[in-house]
C-alpha cells in the first residue's frame, strides 16, 4: 500500500471515531442548556404559588398584635339632670321666666294685630299666627314648665345648671329651662318658634332675694 492511500485511510478512521464524541458533546450541551432554562422557570412557578396560597394578615399598632379592635369612643354629651329645688325656689324661677315671655310676647303683640296674649293663674297663651297656639304653664308637683306648641309638640321642661361640675365652683353654673330628653332649651325653642328671646340672668339674683325674704312679713 503506498503512502499517500495509507494516509487518507487514516484522516478517514480518525473522522469516524470523532463523530461519535462531537455528538455527545453537542447533546450534552443542549442538555444543560435546558436545564438553566427549567430552574429559574420552576423558581417563579413555586413563588407564584406560595403567593398565591399568602392570605395577609391584620396587624395592629403593635408588632404582636393582629385583628385590632376599634376602641371605644369615649362619650362627650353630659348627662342632663334637673337641678334639686325647693317649692319656692320653683315658683321664683318659673314666675320670673314666664313673667318674661309674657313681656316678649306683648311687645310682639304691639306691632301685629294677629297676635294675642293672655296670662293668669300660672298659664301663659300666646296666639301666634301662622304658628299656632302657644301654651306655657307651671306644674309644681313636677317643678316643670310645660310647653304646648304647634310646631313642636308637648314639652316638659326641668330647671338645669350647666356647668355646675364636680371641678367647678358652687353656684358657678349657669341655669336654664331644660328638655332632658333631647338637651333642646325652652328659651331656645321660643327664639326660634316666636322670634324672641328671653334673657334668663337675674334668675339667681331674683330667687336670693325671694329666699332672704322674711315669711312672716
């Protein structure tokens, strides 16, 4: 066999035996190329699904605490409570306050011919159209004034001191005819119904000087 065949009988041999292993080389690399590509593929799948399956989670002000509960707002609305009176300290004030609308209501009186006013024996009607009737009178066995009004209704009102709390001074209050069941002021009530006001001060002047009143006189 001469040189050159044996030479190209080689180069032929070799190329076979190298096919096999660039084969094996090039599916091996394919492989692990694959593989990269699955892991960051699995990765967001598993994130994917622990987010998923997360159900967040009420926490509180404080770092141990969940689900707070909504406190409580305090209350600011004081409770109304009718003033302790005696008899007479009743008739003073409630004769004063009424005396007063019975004053308002004349001087109204003066300038409407449609409006009338009568007061005796405690009760004070007042006829005040387009309203209506008014009628205002004292209930001693209840120390009330009770307050008949066509716009309002039936009302009962107690002697209150506003202001008169456990800090406060004795006798710093300031008193006034009260509903207590919706805190609505009977002086109020006719400003806004009559168009009036009455002025309450003098109320606790009036009833020291009716109580330094000797009763025998």
């Amino acid at each position: 066999m001469s040189a050159p065949t044996a030479s190209r009988l080689l180069r032929q041999a070799t190329r076979s035996a190298s096919r096999p292993i660039l084969r094996s080389r090039q599916a091996n690399a394919f492989h692990l190329q694959a593989c990269r590509t699955a892991v960051p593929v699995a990765r967001a799948a598993i994130s994917s699904r622990a987010f998923a399956s997360t159900t967040p989670r009420a926490t509180g002000l404080m770092p141990d605490t969940e689900n707070p509960s909504t406190p409580e707002r305090e209350s600011t609305t004081a409770e109304l409570m009718a003033a302790e009176i005696t008899d007479e300290e009743f008739h003073t004030l409630s004769d004063q306050f009424l005396e007063k609308v019975h004053e308002k209501a004349e001087q109204v009186q003066e300038g409407r011919e449609d409006v009338e006013v009568e007061y005796a024996a405690g009760v004070l009607n007042i006829v005040f159209p387009p309203n209506g009737t008014y009628v205002l009178n004292k209930q001693p066995p209840n120390k009330q004034i009770w307050l008949s009004s066509p716009l309002s209704g039936p009302k009962r009102f107690d002697w209150t001191m506003q202001g008169e709390g456990m800090n406060e001074k004795e006798g710093s209050g300031e008193g006034d005819w009260i509903y207590l069941r919706d805190g609505s002021s009977l002086s109020e009530l006719l400003r806004k119904e009559l168009g009036f006001s009455v002025d309450l001060s003098g109320h606790e002047e009036a009833m020291e000087e009716a109580l330094s009143k000797d009763p025998t006189e």
